[in-house]
C-alpha cells in the first residue's frame, strides 16, 4: 500500500514565475555529419524518380512513345556517322584513302603495321604476316577500340592473351609512341582529317602513311618482301590462280565480308532483308563449294581463303547475335565450319585470333548495335579448344601441301 507524505509549510517550495527576454535568433549553417549521405547519381536519381511517380506500373504511354522517339532519332544520327548509308538505309562502306605504291618504291626496314583485333580487315594482314614469316621483319603495334569509337593504344588491358607462344594483346604504339591511331595519321605532312582506320602500313622515316586498304597490304606482305621472309615459298596468290582468286573475291567481298556489315549497319528493314539474304545465299554456295575442295581454290590455301576466314571465325561469336545474323550458324553448316577449323588449326594463325578481344571489340565498344555493353557468353563451339578438334579435310587433297615451315 502506498503512504502519503505531507511537508510542512515552511518545507513547500515557493513557485516563483520568470519573464524571459525573447533572443534574435542567428542563422548560422547547420553542423555537417562527417559521415555525409553520397550525392546520388543520374541512374539513381531517375530510379528513385520512376518508383516515386508509377510504383511497379510501366510510365504511360506517351512517355514511352516519346522516349522511343528520341532514341530512334539519335540511333539514326549516331548509324549515320558511324556507318554511313545510301537513301535506302543500306550501308556503304567508304573507299580507303591511301592504296599500296609500287613495291620498289618502298623500303621494307623502314615499315611498321598498325592493327586490330577485333577487325577482320586487320586481321587479313596478321595472318598473312605471320603465314609468310614477317613478324620479325614488319613489327605491328596493336591497337584496341576507345569509348568514343577511335583505336587507342594500351598496354594495360585485361583482355586475356590468345592460343600459342606468340600471343597478340593490345599494345602501346611501339613506333611513335601516339596515345590514338589518329594521332599517328596526324603525322604525315600535310596532316589528315579522314577516317583512320586500321590496318594501316606506315613509313617511320618518311613519316608517311603507305596503305590503309587490307587487300593491297595482304597482296604486299604476300610478294613483296620475300627477301626478308621466313617462308618466302609460300605464295598465297600464285599466278595460275589470280582468276579463280579475284572470283571468289566478288563474292566473298560484297556478301560475306561486307555482308554482315550491311545486315548489322542496316537502317532500315528493306536494307536488311536484301543483305540478309544475300549474306546466307553466298554462305550456302561457299558451303557446297567446300564439299569438294579443301580450300577455295582447290588444295592450296590462298588470299581468298584468309579473307574468307576472318569473316567465319567471328560469325557465331558476334554476327550471329549483334548483327542479326541469325538464319543459321556457322557450325551449323558441315563444310564451312570443318574449313574454319582446318585454317585456324594452320600453324601460327590461332595465335594471331584473340577470341575475347573480338567479342568485346564488338559488344563493348559499338555503343549504337549494344547500348547495354554486356557481352554474352562465348558459344562453346567457338572456343579454342573446340577449333582444335579434328575436321578431317585434309582427304579431300590431292596432295599435301605444306603451308609453312
């Protein structure tokens, strides 16, 4: 039970009120925390935005509407730098600017290659350098594509090496120590505000460029200097076969080669109706072709056979997928793929084909085909390893030609 106290008089406090003085208040800034709260960034501020304003619920219609404009406008505007295009919306490749000289004109110590991995333009002119014995004598410095479309050099990429002892990666500009490829085209007298483009043969002693067109490089590296070949017995473009060669080229150029180009640079449907079909209409003649001959041009492997390659081993990689390539893969046709396989396995050429460097040269770099830059797996048969697997081709010789030393 509770027990009341009571306090004498004399005990109880006196209440005594007191008339404060109001005080001018002073606006001073707020104390900060030192654990500040981080600046949001766009993405997240848009988010927070979009959940505030629809909840789990799509924008409406008209945003969408509108967004989707925009886009395809500015899709439209970056396709038309990047890939220019004729009124139809089918791609046209530009002509290259500087075309080969007479050979004799040239003086070999004095040349440096510039290339690419992810290019197969580029990479026309590694396989040949590498096939004819001239990595000792044409050094290469290898370019990787920059953020804002440009090769830029760096020797500090994280792309892994590819197959065999003389692995290509990126690598610093070895020549002229330039942090871009424009830059070096800069260089010549004169100067240059074109396209630059890779492959390119540079002269360092006259400062100049030679040829920025592959095909006039690979016919170069191919005769030109068998002085200072390792295998000048090799001729990828022998003079009985300069007819079927050029043949196979007119078609091989226009549907393959340039043919994925056009069905992924397509800006509109018609354009890629036609390139599509043209693409896989030539693919099955080259295929049919193949059931009978080990190469193109019977049993010797020639400049044909290398440009054709370059198009096949990135086809299920990154045409298939991010050029809409996609009525069939490349293993999916018997000859075609057993072909690939019997030229990479070709001493020295896996080593000039860095697989990862052309899927992101691709994914992470053609912001327009890939806003997203996420890079899908590799195709298991597209793999290293996979290429290495027996294909059997070598019966359908007539005799066995050794390629090189």
């Amino acid at each position: 039970m509770a027990t009341s106290i009571h306090l004498p008089t004399s005990f109880r406090p006196t209440v005594t009120t007191i008339k404060l003085k109001p005080k001018k208040l002073r606006h001073s800034p707020p104390k900060m925390s030192t654990n500040q709260t981080p600046t949001p960034t766009p993405t997240q501020l848009i988010t927070s935005i979009t959940k505030l304003i629809w909840g789990k619920s799509l924008p409406p219609q008209l945003l969408i509407s509108t967004v989707r404009t925009t886009w395809s406008t500015v899709w439209h505007l970056m396709m038309s730098q990047l890939a220019p295009s004729d009124p139809s919306g089918s791609y046209t490749r530009p002509l290259s600017q500087f075309r080969t000289p007479n050979p004799q004109h040239l003086n070999p110590t004095s040349l440096h290659l510039y290339a690419a991995l992810p290019c197969p333009w580029a990479h026309r002119t590694l396989i040949v350098r590498a096939l004819k014995g001239l990595q000792h004598a044409i050094p290469v410095s290898i370019a990787s594509p920059g953020l804002d479309g440009s090769w830029e050099f760096n020797d500090t990429t994280n792309i892994p090496a590819g197959p065999g002892d003389k692995k290509l990666v990126p690598t610093r500009d070895k020549v002229n120590g330039a942090k871009t490829l424009r830059e070096v085209y800069k260089r010549r007298p004169g100067g240059y505000d074109g396209r630059c483009t890779a492959p390119m043969l540079w002269d360092f002693e006259k400062n100049e460029v030679v040829c920025n067109e592959s095909y006039d490089i690979i016919e170069l590296l191919n005769s030109g200097f068998n002085e200072l070949a390792r295998n000048p017995d090799l001729d990828l473009s022998p003079p009985e076969l300069k007819d079927r060669i050029d043949e196979w080229n007119r078609v091989i150029y226009p549907s393959i080669n340039n043919g994925v180009y056009r069905c992924g640079f397509a800006q509109s449907q018609e354009a890629y109706d036609a390139a599509v079909n043209e693409l896989f209409s030539a693919l099955n003649t080259v295929n049919d072709h193949l059931s009978g001959s080990r190469y193109l041009c019977g049993d010797k492997l020639t400049l044909a056979d290398v440009c054709l390659f370059t198009t096949l081993i990135r086809f299920d990689l990154v045409y298939n997928v991010m050029f809409k390539c996609t009525k069939k893969k490349v293993v999916e046709y018997q000859n075609l793929h057993g072909y690939m396989c019997d030229i990479y396995q070709i001493p020295h050429v896996a080593e000039t084909c860095n697989l990862d460097a052309m899927m992101d040269g691709y994914y992470k770099f053609l912001f327009p085909l890939n806003p997203g830059n996420i890079r899908p797996v590799m195709p298991s048969a597209s793999a290293h390893e996979f290429l290495l697997q027996s294909h059997n081709r070598e019966y359908l010789s007539t005799s066995q030609q050794i390629l090189v030393s």
